[in-house]
C-alpha cells in the first residue's frame, strides 16, 4: 500500500489510532499506540531491551554483552500487510504488525519475525516455498485472580460447568455459543483465514485449525488470534489460556504444524513426484526432524509448564518416532491425496512462540534435506511402547539447543545466545518456588 491508500484506509474506517505491534520473545505483543494522523509520517520507536525480557519481565546476566550498555532503540517498519481493524476495541482502531529494524536498516537479529524470515529466505534461494497450517488448541477458564487457587471449568449457556471429556461434540461447544459466534466474526473482521473449530478431549478444550498458507503470514495470524480470543473471551467473563497443561489431569494444548514445501517454478509439492510416488525429500526432511528436534524443543516446549504435556496418553509426542496416519508419534505423515502429502509437527505446544515454532521446524525440515538425513523405519504401532525419547526439562533443552551448531548457523548465534539466557532466567526463577506438593509431601516426611 502507498502512503495515500494507507491514509485513505485509516479515514474510509475513521481510524482514532494505531496499535504498532511486534513480538517479544514469548510471542506476547508489544508496542504502542500511534494516533491515525501521525502514524506513517514520523518513525516508531521501542526500546531493544524487550528483546531480551523474560515472562516476568526480568532480564538475563548476558544482556549488556548482547546488547550493549547503551539501552538503544529499535526502528519499528510496518509491514501494511497486516493492516487490520481490532473488532473489540471500543473506538475504531487499527492493528500493524511490525518488523524491528537495526540502525543500519538490517532486520534485529532477536526479533521472532526476523528468525522465521531469515529461515525462509533460505528456502527462497532454493527456488521453494514452505506451506503450513496450524491447529491451535486452548482452554476456556472461569475468571480468577488467585494463582495459588485450580483453574476450574467454566459455565456454559446450560449452567453447568462440562465434567467429561467428550471429543468432537457439537453440543459442547454450543454451550458457549455467544463467545463462539462472537470469536468467528472478530476472525472475519481481521481477515483470518480460520477453517474450522472442534471440541477436545480437555473440559472446555477447543482447537481452531487455519487454512494452509504461506509460513509468516500464518505466524501473523496465529500471533493476531491468540489476542482476538483473549479479548473475546474478556468480553463474556471468562479467560482463554494458551498454556500447555494449565489443569492436572486434562489433556495438554498443543499446536501442530503441518507443513509442505512448494517449487516456486512448478507450483509442485517437493514431496511428491510427478507419478504420485513419495519424493526422497520427503524422508530426508522427516530426518531432519529426527534428528534435530530435540535441540528445538527449547521453542516448542519454552516454559517450564509446556513439559507437563509429554506424557503417554492424550496423543502427546514422548520419543522421536514418525509415522503415516499415526497420533501417538511426534512426526506424522497424515492421509492425503498425493499432491497434499505434509509432515505434520505434533511437538509444539500452544504456549510457543508461533514465529519461533515454526521457524525451527522448517530449519529442521531444510537441514534434513540439506544433509541428506534418512529417518528411521516409520512406527507401525503406539509409539507410546516405546522410550522416553524427548528433554524432560526446559533446563535439558535449553542446553541442547545452547550446544547445536546446526541450528545455530541457521537462526543466527546471537539470537540463540538471548534465547538460551532469557529462557534460563525463567526456568532459574520458576526453581526458586516451593510448591504446594513439597509442603505437603516434603514437610514433615523427610
């Protein structure tokens, strides 16, 4: 858009302001309001430093060694892209997602956004274009302010709160019908490209599923949505959660990513061969993520809740098994016709960074193919029969992704190094609370 289409579209709306947007390392927005009558004829501006913030808003030993001592700024560049109206907001209101630019107009290197554009360029110069689609899972949650206290099922339309899990039943999700309604339009309203939503396993579990597409713009809505649901839910007196296992004993929430991979010059799927045969780049992607999944777990597990989620049942990935049509490994190959064959990521909690997350499962697909990397035999049978197979700790994570060279050519050594910092000081600050089941168990039994 031109500067003229653009100040057309803020009057044509009778837009009051903008809301400047990027995201921090947790994939949580930041920024600021600009009024619609300044907004593109002045630059915007953010500290760096919140970069390098953590989800307490603490920051890392290693910050002025990364960043410098200076505590500078960052230029904020709209991509007009993603020019959107907010549906919720009490005044007419626009949203754009921004890129955080260095002072030599080099993309930053710890933005969430430039890692993923940075993974796709790679692609690009092969001459290819990755395609995702993911399903994002959440809870609904009745209002509280204790932390201390369960998070409890909230009450639906009938007046009960749901006691059983029962997946894929309408029913469920007509219980919540006024937010439901309200959701999809808000969904049309911002232009996502929503395809469907279910009822999980979980008590007030959903999961919405967004149609295939290019990988940043659907980091962008999946970024946009998250924001959209928790101020739909706001607006009907409940919460919505993005955590990985916010209840003990309910399912965790996960957000899968299927992906392909499309050759700009044909518009064929790489995977596939002409006859419809699996294509070896196929398999050699698939090991890629066998073989480097682990050192990206730091982004698709990045709390130390989201490891409460690998467990052997609600069809939660514990090893480093593929297979086709298979819900208990971590790789999946679903049904399709040949040219939809896609890998389908199932290790990324709905807690990840949804730029992050899908960057490191693209570096691990383009490492695979870059090196030629041959998977296992695919799992026939429950992978749960198998071992524990993945970190069990963010710690374990943090350190494999700390010490692999290959993602780190990728993603760029400074970035890992915050990362790796950031997401230390969280999970160091998480180990300084004692918990209830220690005072329970520990206190007078040891």
């Amino acid at each position: 858009m031109t500067a003229a289409e653009i100040k057309q579209w803020l009057q044509t709306h009778d837009i009051s302001e903008v809301e400047c947007l990027t995201a921090d390392l947790t994939g949580y927005g930041r920024g600021k309001f600009v009024s619609a009558d300044k907004f593109g004829s002045q630059d915007t501006r953010l500290p760096e430093a919140l970069l390098m913030q953590s989800v307490t808003g603490t920051y890392p030993d290693e910050f002025d060694d990364i960043l410098g001592l200076n505590d500078g700024d960052m230029l904020l560049r709209p991509d007009f892209d993603t020019l959107r109206l907010l549906p919720w907001a009490g005044q007419p209101t626009a949203q754009v997602i921004h890129d955080c630019m260095t002072d030599d107009g080099q993309l930053h290197p710890l933005s969430s956004r430039a890692v993923l554009q940075k993974v796709l360029a790679l692609y690009e110069r092969e001459g290819w274009q990755p395609v995702v689609a993911p399903e994002v899972e959440f809870y609904l949650v009745a209002q509280s302010d204790d932390p201390h206290a369960n998070l409890q099922a909230p009450i639906g339309r009938t007046g009960r709160s749901k006691v059983m899990r029962c997946s894929y039943t309408t029913d469920a999700i007509s219980e919540f019908s006024p937010l439901v309604s309200d959701m999809f339009r808000y969904c049309k309203a911002m232009e996502l490209d929503v395809d469907g939503l279910i009822d999980e396993t979980g008590r007030a579990q959903m999961e919405i599923n967004f149609r295939h597409g290019s990988a940043l713009n659907l980091a962008d809505q999946v970024f946009s949505f998250k924001r959209l649901l928790r101020e739909t839910a706001l607006q009907h007196d409940l919460f919505a959660t993005f955590m990985a296992k916010p209840i003990e004993g309910q399912p965790g929430s996960s957000m899968h990513i299927h992906q392909s991979i499309i050759d700009v010059a044909t518009g064929k799927n790489i995977f596939v061969d002409a006859d419809g045969s699996e294509n070896p780049r196929l398999h050699h992607y698939i090991g890629g993520m066998q073989a480097y999944t682990n050192a990206a777990m730091a982004f698709y597990a990045p709390n130390v809740n989201s490891y409460r989620r690998f467990v052997r049942e609600f069809a939660a990935p514990i090893n480093l098994n593929w297979g086709y049509d298979n819900r208990t490994v971590g790789i999946r190959v679903p049904k399709s016709s040949p040219q939809a064959v896609r890998v389908e990521n199932r290790y990324a909690g709905v807690d990840c960074n949804p730029y992050l997350a899908i960057a490191a499962s693209l570096a691990c697909g383009y490492l695979g193919m870059r090196e030629q990397l041959q998977p296992s035999a695919p799992c026939q049978h429950s992978s749960y029969d198998g071992d524990m197979g993945v970190p069990r700790t963010l710690a374990d994570a943090l350190c494999l992704l700390d010490d692999c060279r290959a993602l780190r050519e990728l993603l760029g050594d400074t970035f890992v190094d915050a990362y790796v910092a950031v997401k230390t000081i969280e999970n160091e600050e998480f180990n300084r609370v004692i918990s209830a089941w220690e005072r329970e168990h520990l206190l007078l039994n040891v």
